[in-house]
C-alpha cells in the first residue's frame, strides 16, 4: 500500500500555501505583505509590478495558522471530489479566474487590502452543489447551499471586521457560474460511453 498524490491542483496549492506561511513567520517576515496581499482601492498602483501579482496571488496569503487550517480543512474536504469530477487543470484555470475576480473587485470597491483562501473555499462549495448537474435543471442541492452560505455572507457583511465576506460571497457566485457553463468531466465521459455503447 502506497500514499497517492490524487490530487495535484488541490495538495500542490495546499503546500504552496502552508510553505508561504511559514516563511513569512521566519525567514521572510515581509513575504505575504509584499506579494501575497492585493491592495485595496487607492492603493493599487498601475507601475509597480508586484500589485499585479498580487492580483492572483493574494489567494496564497494568510494572516496566521488558524487563517489557513480553517480555509483548508474545507478545500482539503471538497477539492479532490472536484477535481476528479473537473480536471486538475479544468479546476487550477477555475481558482485562477476566481482569485483575478475578487483581486480585481477589491482594488475597485475597497480601500482594505486582500488576502486568503476564502473565495475558493466558496468558490468550491457552491460549485461542488453541481456534481449531479444535468442541462435544464437547477440543482436542489445548489438552492440550499446558495442560500445556506451566500445568504448568511450577505446578512452579515454590514460591519464586519475581520472576515472578508465580499470574498467569499464573490467567490461562491464564481462556483456558480462554473457550475452551470462546466458540466463535471467524469458525468460528460459517461455521457458519450452511453452514446458509444448505444450505437454499438
């Protein structure tokens, strides 16, 4: 019996993270701050190199251990389901617009700046409301979900302080419109099996 890397995307940028983490609490004090924080609106400068970066990167960013075990206890759950159902690279390309999205609406809406993996976290909540997604119906599971989570985001956002709701509310409408434009990779491949085996 051997341990499996089963699932590249998820456990790459896991490690990613916990690594960034780390060295910005020894070696790098300045590491996350620098590079893995987007700046809010105001403070986004067009001529300096590293605010574009962050633009994506800031998904990397936590603030402390708890930061990142609480985001990760979630994608560690729900991401490999994901990207078995999607694709390693189907799911990275998902992050990746997700983290530009909420990167972006940060510098134009908000002056405080962003960082942590919270918008995949509900990015990959909302989305995983979608693996018995067939054309034409809208999930049960992904009314629930989307009112479950997305609703108490938006009940909560007035005041709040320390959690980023915007992320998260920005990255659950992202799962959702993944959700219905991408139809689960292993549900698509039984599709055309049946087809194969009917006409055969």
């Amino acid at each position: 019996m051997r341990i499996k890397y089963n699932a590249p995307t998820v456990l790459s940028f896991t490690l990613f993270c916990t690594l960034t983490l780390f060295l910005s609490q020894t070696l790098l004090p300045h590491l996350i701050e620098n590079w893995f924080m987007v700046p809010g609106r105001g403070n986004f400068h067009t001529n300096n190199f590293r605010n574009w970066i962050t633009i994506f990167t800031h998904i990397a960013g936590h603030g402390d251990w708890s930061h990142l075990i609480n985001n990760f206890t979630l994608i560690l759950l729900i991401g490999p389901m994901l990207e078995e159902n999607y694709g390693s690279k189907q799911l990275l390309v998902m992050m990746f617009i997700t983290a530009i999205v909420t990167g972006v609406l940060n510098i134009l809406l908000f002056r405080s700046s962003l960082m942590g993996a919270s918008g995949i976290v509900f990015m990959m909540i909302l989305l995983s409301s979608f693996t018995n997604f067939s054309r034409g119906e809208i999930p049960l599971t992904f009314i629930l979900v989307l009112i479950l989570y997305i609703g108490v985001q938006i009940f909560n956002s007035p005041g709040a302080e320390n959690i980023s709701h915007f992320a998260h509310i920005v990255g659950g409408l992202c799962g959702s419109f993944f959700g219905f434009i991408r139809p689960p990779r292993r549900k698509h491949e039984e599709r055309v099996f049946t087809v194969r085996h009917r006409t055969g």
